[in-house]
C-alpha cells in the first residue's frame, strides 16, 4: 500500500531558521484580566475548550470562572472596550457545559446536580444589551447513570439536550433527546431506540443548523462505527454502518480513539478512527469517512498504516523522548479548508502520572485528503511543551484557525531560546509548511503562568485575540489584541 509519509516534514525545535523568524505582530490593545484557573477531573479533556468567541471581525465574548462559584459572560470590541458583564452564579454542585453564542444571544449551558437527579439549565444573554433571562430547564435525568449530554449547532440556532438509557452493564441502550431552538423554546422530543446495536460503548450526537441529529456510534467491542441521522418530523433514521475493526493480516485490531466533525456548510459529517493492535496496543492504522447523508453514500479514504518505517522516522528525531513506539496520540481536529480539502490532526499528550507531575504536548501527526477523499500528504511537526500540574493543557498543546486553503497553528514553545507564542502555516493543498516563527510578545518565562490557550481567538487571519502575561514585570495577565502585519 502506497504510503504518503515520504513527504513528512519535521520541524524540530533546533530548526535552523531561515528568512524572517518574526511574525511581525503588534499589540493593538491590552487589558487587565482575571483569571481564575479550572480544577477537578476535566483538565485532561476539557470540556469548554474554547473561551474566546468572535461576535464579528470587530467584536467577540468571553466566559471566564472569575470567582469560584460564579462565571462572567463578557463582551468587547476590537479595542478591548468593554461593552457589558454579566455573572451566572453557582451552586456548589454545578458546572458548566458548553459556551456557544446564536445570532443573538450568547448561551451557557450548566449541569446541575442533587442527591437524586441531574439537571441540564440554559441561561441565555442578550447580545447587544447583557441582559440575562431567567435560567430554563432543559433536562432532568437520574443521576445515576451516564452524565446528561448537550449539542448545539455551529450557528447556535439549535441545541440538544439528552441523556442515557443504559443496561446493567452501564453500556448504552436508548438515548433520549429534547430539541430547542435558540430561545429555549421546544421544537421536538426524539428517543434514539438502539437495541439493534449491541455492545454500545461511546457515543456522540452532532446537530445541524436545520436540526438533523447524527449519533455516532462505536460498537461490538470497539469495532464497528455507526452514524444515525434523526430529522424532525421524520419517523425512520437513515442509518450508515462500517466495521474498521477485527481481524487483519492474522493480527486483532479494534478502535482506541475516534473523534467525528459536522460540517455546516453541506451537512457532510466526517468520522476519523485510531486502530491498534489489541494484543500488544501498538497504534495500527488510521481509518478516515465521509457520511454523506444526502447521497445516501460512504466515501473512504485509503487506510494510513502505521508502518515500523513510520515509527522509526517519528521517534528517530525526537531526541529528547526514549520511546521506540507510538505512544499516547489522540485525535485533536478535522479541519476542512474553503475547497473542501481535509486534514486530521493527532496530537501527542501525556502526564508522566502522580499528583504533581508535570504534562507535555508533543508532535502533531497530520494527515490530509482532497474532496474525493484521495490521501494528499501527510505530515508530523515537533514540538516540545511542559505545563506544570496545575495549569495542565490550559497553556500548552496548541490553537487552529482554518483560512482559505491554509491552516494557522498557534502555540507556546521556547525555541533557540526564544520563550514565546509561535505561528505556523500549513497549505492544505501541499503540506508546505512554513517555519515557526514569533509572535515577538517577549512572554514571561518565570514559574507563574504565561499564557491561557483557552482564550485565544482569531477575528480574522491577522487579528488574534489572546490571554497572555507578555514579560515577567507584567503584574499580571492581560487580555490582548494582537494584530499580524
């Protein structure tokens, strides 16, 4: 089988530079800001990934954890003026969800839970004016059982609340689902009957902005993935099925990792899966799908085998790991470019375990397809990322931005003794891939945190919105606007 990795590019953190290493950037605008570090079991996987959300190319809204029972909802301008603040207090037991904005409202989801139930509540926050609605019961589950779930739509129009009917065994049976449009107001119950489906172990419901749910489901002892689309006021699901597991070659081989992507310009759902081999956990291949519902039709990508040439290449350049194997890499972004070509990005995250122990973010894996889901090229990018327990990923592992044809990669590094945020861009078409090169901020390189990845936005490909602590005499950390020439 025909492997793309020869055109593999591996920028490591010694890279010679050449041509300009400054992104030439400058601050536009910087403010105080305040912020209050997230705790508790969801550092590894979080689940607001994303703080910062562009309103327009001049505005955008921040939620941020500003006392440990309250969270405020923020809104500015490309100034860094504040427009409105408003808080959402609390309980003890409650926690926040999601944070996603409609053409008029920004919205937060909370999880709120007592001795007997769990419950799902919308607060809503009027764009223009901060004003809050009243909280809105969206869900109330068991609180036994598997943790009640929320979707919403990429436009904010539609959200999702359900939850879990699960056997004795804690696998999945049923999922039942309350649709909402963006003023929480009712639009259609759905309960997902998937006692076809035996040995349901994950599952994942994406929405579109019309309302069409996909569940996506991995089965049958990791091996087999399925994806249901639910369309209101239609009865029968249109269901699409694949087994990517089992046995190859004389070697057992199931799905360890998954992640899947709605697409909201044409309702295209992509699923991507990390097989291994089941008797030694050694990562086998990567296995990519098109599920385009509208043509009834499956369209898949030639599997990407994770050859011992492959390996070698990887753990060959990075000296600074002993690793032999691939290790500890997990499926990060599907992206899709303005001409609808594909990349999959794998990234590797670890803590090196025990209470204190720091976390690192390394290499990221990249594969990409045309629109006929063709393999293109295939890339690895080094890099070198420690955090110490406490700030876990919050500043490390990395931020895209997909414009055009290329995609704009954002991290925290020390590279030739340069401490400070570095840009890359990647052509999807090509794989060429430009040096990193500095966003000049001069970052804060001291025991206190530098930067907060959680709230880094683009306005547009020249205008980043960031969290960041730019030199150790900055008191503290500010909210800045930073602007690319």
């Amino acid at each position: 089988m025909k492997q793309n990795f020869l055109t593999i590019l591996l920028l490591l953190s010694l890279l010679a530079y050449t041509g300009k290493t400054s992104a030439q950037s400058r601050t536009r605008a910087s403010t105080a800001f305040t912020y209050l570090p997230e705790k508790g079991e969801y550092q590894y996987n979080q689940r607001i990934a994303h703080k910062t959300i562009p309103v327009s190319q001049s505005e955008f809204i921040i939620l941020s954890r500003q006392e440990v029972n309250s969270y405020a909802v923020e809104k500015y301008n490309a100034e860094l003026k504040k427009g409105w603040q408003t808080t959402i207090p609390l309980n003890q037991t409650e926690t926040v969800e999601a944070f996603f904005k409609s053409a008029d409202a920004a919205i937060v989801i909370t999880l709120r839970t007592n001795e007997a139930t769990q419950q799902l509540f919308g607060h809503r926050i009027n764009l223009q004016s901060g004003q809050k609605h009243e909280p809105v019961l969206l869900l109330e589950a068991p609180l036994k059982g598997r943790r009640a779930g929320i979707a919403a739509s990429a436009d904010g129009s539609k959200l999702l609340a359900y939850r879990y009917h699960t056997d004795n065994n804690h696998q999945i049976k049923d999922i039942s689902s309350i649709l909402y449009d963006s003023n929480f107001q009712k639009v259609a119950e759905t309960k997902y009957n998937l006692s076809d489906v035996p040995g349901i172990l994950t599952a994942d419901i994406k929405l579109s902005n019309s309302g069409e749910q996909y569940v996506c489901l991995i089965s049958e002892e990791m091996n087999r993935l399925t994806v249901r689309q639910y369309t209101p006021g239609i009865k029968t699901a249109k269901v699409m099925s694949v087994l990517v597991g089992g046995v190859y070659d004389g070697i057992k081989v199931y799905i360890m990792d998954s992640k899947f992507e709605l697409m909201p310009d044409n309702n295209t759902l992509y699923g991507a899966v990390m097989i291994a081999e089941e008797a030694t956990g050694k990562y086998y291949s990567l296995k990519t799908v098109k599920f385009d519902f509208e043509a009834d039709d499956m369209v898949f990508a030639e599997e990407f085998r994770f050859t011992q040439a492959y390996v070698d290449k990887v753990t060959a350049f990075d000296k600074s790991s002993s690793a032999t194997r691939l290790e500890d890499i997990y499926l990060s972004d599907i992206l899709l470019s303005s001409e609808n070509n594909l990349t999959i990005i794998a990234e590797k995250k670890y803590t090196e375990g025990g209470e204190n122990a720091p976390y690192f973010a390394k290499e990221l894996h990249l594969f990409a397809y045309d629109e006929y889901m063709t393999t293109t090229w295939s890339s690895v990018l080094l890099k070198h990322q420690q955090a110490p327990a406490d700030e876990a990923f919050s500043g490390i592992s990395y931020s895209a931005y997909v414009s055009g044809n290329n995609i704009h990669l954002l991290t925290l590094e020390e590279l030739k003794g340069k401490h400070d945020l570095y840009l890359r861009q990647i052509d999807t078409k090509t794989g060429k891939t430009t040096a990193p090169k500095t966003v000049g901020l001069k970052m804060a390189d001291d025991m206190n945190l530098a930067y907060v990845k959680d709230f880094t936005a683009w306005l547009t490909d020249k205008n980043i919105i960031t969290v960041v602590r730019p030199s150790k005499k900055a008191s503290g950390l500010q909210l800045s606007h930073i602007y690319l020439r």
